[in-house]
C-alpha cells in the first residue's frame, strides 16, 4: 500500500505540547498498529521528541548528540546536507541510513517505531537551506524552491517504497522557519495543537495567514511568501484535520478541562471553517454550528499534564506507566493510576482521527 498518511504536528506558537504530543501519539500509535511501519521526522532544532523516544532525560539527550557527531549525522540534518550536497536532480540517499529504530535504544518502544533524529545544528543551517532554495534556476526546469522543500516529501515517497504500510509524523518548531517550511510542504494533514488561552486565538489567524496569506497581498512581499510560493509552484499545503486541546488544567481548571477549545478560540477557528473550508479535511456529518465545528474537529488531552508530561520526560509510553512515585529532574512526582487512565483515554479519542 505504501504511504499511508503524512502528518505534521504543527501551531506557530510555542509551548503548546508539540513534541510531548508528538511523542505519545507516534509511540501508541505503532503499539496499536504493529503491521504498520511508523517514522517520526524531528524538524524542531530542540530535538525534544527525539530526546523523547530515545529513552528520555539525560539518557535520550546523550543520545541525540550522539547521532549528531556521527561522520554521517543519522539526522535531519545529515539528511538535508547529503541531499542538498548531491544536488537537484540526483539520486536521493537510502531512507534506512538515516532513520533509527527507536526499540533499539529504547526496551519500551515498539519495533516498527523509527525515528530521523532531531538535530540542534538545524538552526545555523537555516541560511544555507534558504540559499539554496532561492538560488537562481540555471535551467527553469531545475526549480531551486521547489526541489528544496519537497526535500523530506521525497524521503517519504522514497521510504514508503520499501514499506507496505507507512504513517508518518513530523515534529515541528513554531517559528515558521525555512526547515518549518519544509516539515508543512512533506505533510498532508496538520494536527494543531492550542491551549486554552486568547494567545492560541492570535495564532490561529497568522497560521491562516501563514499558510494560505492574506487578502490582499503585502504590494512588496506578497510573492515572496510561503504561501505564494506554494501556489507559484503547485505544493498543496496541509489541511487542518484535528486541533488538540493540551494542558488545558493549567489555564481553566478542571471544570473546563473536557472542552478542547476556549471560545474565542473556537469562534476563530469556525469563522476560518466557515469562510474556507478547504482550510480543514472533510467531513462526513454537516457541521452548521460552533457546537459541530467542535465536536468533528477538536480533541481535549484532558489531565494530561502529570502523567503524560512525566511519561514522556521518562521516555515510557502510557501504557507503561503504573501508579508511584517517579524522578523528574531530581524530584519524586506522583502519577496516579487514574491519572494514567484518563491520559490514555483521551490519547486514543485522538487516534481516531488518524488514519
């Protein structure tokens, strides 16, 4: 069958759970579907995800740099160098050398979990990645912009021909950074992270803008943008398909905590629904009301904090995780069972949505 889905996890706005999402969602997904081969792509240059699922704390932080001194960097980084080193128009690398099955660094993960590893060095190559996506076209078939960032849309084209079943999961930073760029354009669907807060609500709008650009266009730099581009030369830009309301204990209280979005959230991402509704993947029940919009788009991590937030930093997936008293960055917290259960609970109400 090959690929089937590419989903990037992505907001322009930062502390939103990104990467502990990233983490939990990949993990029990490959638990749950083990004929399925699942990659992780870290495009965030914290590497948190990666830190993640290569066993957590110290331990997966070690490992990280570890892949990141390697002759060959088994990274993100290491991958868009050979590439982008080759040049346009060569043949591209084996996917295997550069991907890391996470089981082996890592006894809780499951055997068809790998990883491209997250690198810190992604942010001073920034510069070069954009020059080379804005290099002049010797030859107007070569398309500098356009080979530059289906860079990782081709690995998983590439990858998905040695894999019967392939999902793929891409980590992103909020900035929307030219490797940003390259994580949405490798993506077919967006998994959007908010919190309950009216700073989630300024997001949204510059994710539309971000995306899709605004009308009208800036009279100097409206052809130079992300969403210009995409048009210029044909890369279909990811759909919204579920908006994940995380850590929503910390803004509303418990009360509040089984409604993924606040309201003036909600109100903003409906009117973007109603007035583009190719913005966001279809829908098989109409949805006529702020109500439906929430009910068919959005899910609550709710309670997710202390055991998932713990879990992740210990690099366990959920259902690893038994009631007691475990160390996080010198200090004893206490996860509770029911508090596991909760977190797993909402975490597969979202993996309903991923197919």
């Amino acid at each position: 069958m090959g690929l089937v889905r590419s989903y990037a996890i992505w907001n322009n706005k930062g502390g939103v759970g990104k990467s502990t999402i990233t983490f939990h969602l990949a993990s029990r997904y490959a638990s749950n579907n083990p004929e399925k081969k699942v990659i992780v792509i870290d495009l965030c240059p914290q590497s948190n995800s990666s830190m993640m699922l290569l066993g957590g704390g110290l331990v997966g932080e070690n490992r990280v740099m570890d892949f990141c001194t390697e002759a060959t960097p088994r990274t993100v980084v290491g991958y868009l160098s050979t590439v982008i080193s080759r040049g346009a128009g060569a043949d591209l690398p084996n996917p295997n050398d550069f991907l890391v099955n996470v089981k082996e660094y890592n006894q809780h993960m499951s055997e068809n979990l790998f990883l491209m590893c997250g690198d810190g060095n992604l942010e001073p190559m920034a510069p070069a990645i954009s020059d080379a996506a804005s290099a002049r076209a010797l030859v107007p078939q070569s398309q500098p912009w356009k080979w530059i960032h289906l860079i990782f849309a081709k690995f998983i084209e590439k990858a998905a021909d040695d894999a019967s079943d392939l999902m793929v999961f891409i980590d992103t930073n909020p900035s929307f950074s030219i490797y940003t760029e390259l994580a949405i354009s490798a993506s077919q669907r967006l998994i959007t992270p908010v919190n309950a807060d009216d700073s989630s609500r300024v997001a949204a709008n510059a994710m539309f803008i971000l995306l899709h650009g605004q009308t009208p266009p800036h009279p100097i730099y409206g052809a130079w943008t992300y969403a210009a581009k995409t048009q210029e030369y044909g890369i279909a830009v990811p759909a919204i398909h579920i908006i994940v309301g995380n850590r929503l204990t910390q803004y509303e209280g418990a009360a509040r905590a089984f409604s993924a979005l606040s309201d003036a959230t909600a109100d903003t991402l409906y009117k973007a629904f109603s007035e583009h509704p190719s913005y966001f993947t279809e829908r098989t029940q109409p949805i006529n009301s702020v109500q439906d919009f929430r009910t068919q788009y959005s899910v609550a991590l709710r309670d997710f904090n202390t055991a998932g937030v713990v879990a992740a930093h210990l690099g366990r997936p959920l259902a690893t995780m038994a009631q007691g008293y475990y160390p996080v960055h010198g200090t004893d917290i206490k996860v509770n069972a029911d508090q596991v259960t909760v977190a797993e609970e909402a975490l597969d109400d979202l993996l309903k949505f991923i197919d």
